[in-house]
C-alpha cells in the first residue's frame, strides 16, 4: 500500500501538468476545408467551408493578416521542425486590365493549397476576400505585398499564417466571377478575376510588381499603332491582335539541327507578321515579345487581356522524334482525347504528359467562358489560307489541319486565341524552309489571310 500510494503521488501532478497540454494540442479551432486542389492529384475536390475559432467566436478568415503571437505558438516552434525542407514562396504579381486581373503567385516546389472566399463581415469591418493557403511553405526574402487598387482588387497580402503556411489574401472591391489553377514547371498560382471595373483604363502600362529573373527592355511588350493604310478593308471588330512568338531568353524551344532553335524562327516570323498586319488590315499590334527574351507562359496571355487584345496568335515550330513528320497545323484550346495532341501540349507546356492529363481535368472547370467555338473557326481559317499559300509558293506542304489541345498559354484568354505550329524543326526539309526568308514571310502572309477570311465572316 505505500508503494502504491507513492506512485499515486508522483502520478497526480504529473498528470495534473500533462492534461492542458493535451487539452492545447486539440485546439480551439474545427476545420472544414473548402477546396483543396493538388497538382499531384488527378481531381480536384469541392466541399464547404466551415471554420470557427470556439474560443473567440470569430471565424479563422476574420484573423487574416493578424500577426501570430508568441503565446499561440506551437511546441513545433519552441523545439524547431526536422520534416522535409519547406517551399519558398518566391513571387507575386499581377496585371490589369478594365474588366480582368490576373495574379500569379509562384513557388519554388509543388505543395498543397487551399483557396477559400469569404463574404464581407460588416460586424467586425472585413471586406470580402479570397485567400488561398500554401501548406508546407514560407516566404522567400523580398516577396512583399502589392497594392493593387484597379476597381477590381484592392491589394495582393502575403503573410507567414503559421510556421509551415503561407496565406495569400485577396482583398475584393468588385468582382463578377474568378478562377484558380496551377501551373508547373515552375509550380505557380493563377488567380483570374472578372468584374465591370467603375474607370476605365485606356493606356497600355506596365502593372508588373515583382521583378523578372531576366531582364526585359523597356519597350516590351511591342505596341505597332493602327495605319491608316488606304485600302478599302474594314477590321470590323478586331482592332488590336496580339502576336506572341514562343520560347525565347533561356527556353530555346524545340532544336533542330545544326543549332537551329525555336525561338529564333517564329520570332522572326512574328515580326514579319506584326508588320504585315498593321500595314495590310489597319489594326493596332502588340507583341509579347520582339526580342529574345524570355516570358512566362501565364504572362502571355495576362498581356492580351491587359490590352484588351481582340485576337490572341501564338506563333511557334513544331517538333518530333520521328524525323519524317512534317507540315502545319492550328491549335485551338479544348480537351483533347489525341494522344499526339497531348504530346505536343506537353511539349509547348515544357512539362510531362502527366501534368498535361491534370490540366485537362483543370480545364474542364475553365471552360465555359472561353471562346472556344470563335477560336476554332479562326484556326479553320488561319489553317486553310496557311496552308494554301505555303503549298501554292513551295509545294509539298502537309496539311496536318485543325486541332485542340490544353496548352497553358492559351489557358485565361479572354478573346479568340489560337496557337500555330509553322513547321518541324526536327524534319530536315521543313527546317530547311524555316530558315528561308521567303518561307517566313509566306508563313506571315498565310496567317494574315487567315485572320482577313476570319473577319470577314464577322460582317
């Protein structure tokens, strides 16, 4: 007995000591996420949100942006972390236009993240906003937050929420709709918002926050004002097409022989057919690029949007092992059940099959506000006069005819958008007439046709 009521003695307050901490390990706090999106998944699921801090009786959303104090850290900060190393968030920025923003948030690795949208709380003075957690993650030095301020946004936060998460928060003034998605290699955020915007933009200015990792002169992107050409074509609709040629600065695109590279090709090409189109249709021009330099594929689009661009042309060269395919082909953006169209997604996405499967799935959720019907039938059009002009000058030119496919830099254009694959790089004739200035200027000139017979049809 007086062992045992020993023991009892030394057991009591160690438990009295041990049961708040169990208690505190708990937590206060009931969760129910809403939807959690993985690139390393194959779905994306959707549930509702539910979270409540029972000890305050305010929701968990209404403490964004509130600084963590020492009181509320966990035993995992007092003793340190020895899981796997954390993502950096290294990152944001944005671009604006009259009705649309786009935020991309990127990070150095792949991690899970949670995007949630809360409604304005009057009782306490928070604004409607949308915030997305990046699990495992902190924030690299020099990542601040950004003031937006468009109509549509007013501001971009980014905050260290606990030490293995990083919150991102929205902060709404006036939005209609919005889209989430990632993006890979590297792994990134797109935010798309849409709204009606109370002032308008007219200008074309450079709303990008963060800094580049390459450098970009001034004068991109590339603005060719509209001519007053004297010929008796009426643009319609469309006046200002965007030009966008692939690759460039460290993403050379595909190689051909001898050194030959993408990104020389159809920036040549898209120069010429810049020019072609202010001086032939009468319409104001934007380039994405005109030098080599290099621009994120989710920027490309961003730009057209900006501008409120009326036709979006991504311009490139296409490539294959089997070193006998050859011709052109159109691209529109669609899901697509080819597994050669995948393949040539997943090249111009420079990432795998597999991510080009899991945007698929992403895209069938994108979907419905883009022009999909408008995009095939100015890739019906540019392919047909494209072909016929080639193969009139050359001969021998392979139709390989209109296609869709999920490539990211068409992903989020807000006009008819199309992506032309001028040639093969890795077939020896068709890389060949690459490199002929002739060839090129056909190749402009056959897309021009395109985009006249397109308008055309909009009378």
């Amino acid at each position: 007995m007086t062992i045992r009521n020993g023991l009892i003695i030394l057991i009591l307050p160690l438990l009295c000591f041990l049961l708040p901490l169990a208690a505190g390990a708990k937590g206060v706090t009931g969760t129910d996420l809403t939807t959690t999106n993985n690139l390393s998944r194959s779905r994306i699921q959707v549930c509702k949100v539910n979270v409540k801090d029972a000890a305050s009786k305010r929701t968990v959303s209404q403490r964004i942006g509130d600084s963590k104090s020492a009181a509320g850290q966990t035993l995992g900060d007092a003793i340190g972390s020895s899981g796997p190393p954390q993502a950096l968030v290294t990152d944001l920025r944005y671009w604006s236009n009259p009705d649309y923003t786009r935020i991309v948030i990127t990070l150095d690795r792949e991690v899970t993240f949670t995007p949630h949208k809360l409604r304005c709380d009057n009782q306490v003075s928070l604004p409607e906003r949308i915030y997305i957690d990046f699990a495992g993650a902190r924030i690299a030095p020099g990542v601040k937050d950004v003031s937006i301020g468009d109509g549509l946004l007013k501001s971009a936060r980014v905050g260290q929420y606990r030490p293995d998460v990083v919150r991102v928060v929205l902060d709404i003034e006036n939005i209609r709709d919005y889209k989430i998605f990632p993006l890979s290699d590297p792994f990134r955020i797109v935010i798309d918002v849409k709204g009606e915007r109370k002032t308008e933009i007219s200008r074309l200015e450079d709303t990008i926050q963060a800094p580049r990792s390459e450098p970009v002169p001034a004068k991109e992107p590339v603005r060719f004002e509209r001519e007053n050409t004297g010929n008796k074509f009426k643009p319609a609709k469309i006046r200002r097409i965007v030009v966008d040629p692939g690759h460039g600065g460290h993403d050379p695109g595909a190689m051909g022989a001898d050194g030959l590279r993408e990104k020389d090709i159809v920036l040549s090409i898209g120069l010429k057919l810049a020019r072609q189109l202010k001086e032939q249709l009468g319409v104001d021009v934007v380039m994405t690029r005109s030098t080599d330099v290099f621009i994120p594929l989710e920027e490309r689009t961003a730009i057209a949007n900006k501008v409120n661009a009326d036709l979006f042309l991504s311009i490139h060269a296409n490539a294959s092992l089997n070193k006998s395919a050859s011709g052109i082909e159109t691209y529109y953006l669609n899901l697509t059940k080819s597994d050669k169209a995948a393949r040539v997604a997943a090249r111009e996405n420079n990432t795998s099959l597999e991510k080009v499967g899991l945007l698929q799935n992403i895209l069938f959720d994108l979907m419905a506000n883009y022009k999909i019907n408008d995009s095939a039938r100015l890739a019906d059009n540019v392919q047909k006069s494209l072909h016929g002009k080639l193969d009139k000058k050359f001969g021998g030119i392979k139709n390989l005819g209109v296609k869709q496919g999920p490539f990211y830099v068409l992903v989020g254009a807000t006009m008819p958008s199309i992506l032309v694959e001028t040639a093969f790089v890795s077939n020896d004739h068709d890389a060949e007439l690459l490199t002929d200035n002739d060839y090129q200027e056909a190749t402009a000139a056959g897309i021009l046709e395109g985009v006249r017979g397109y308008i055309k049809e909009l009378h």
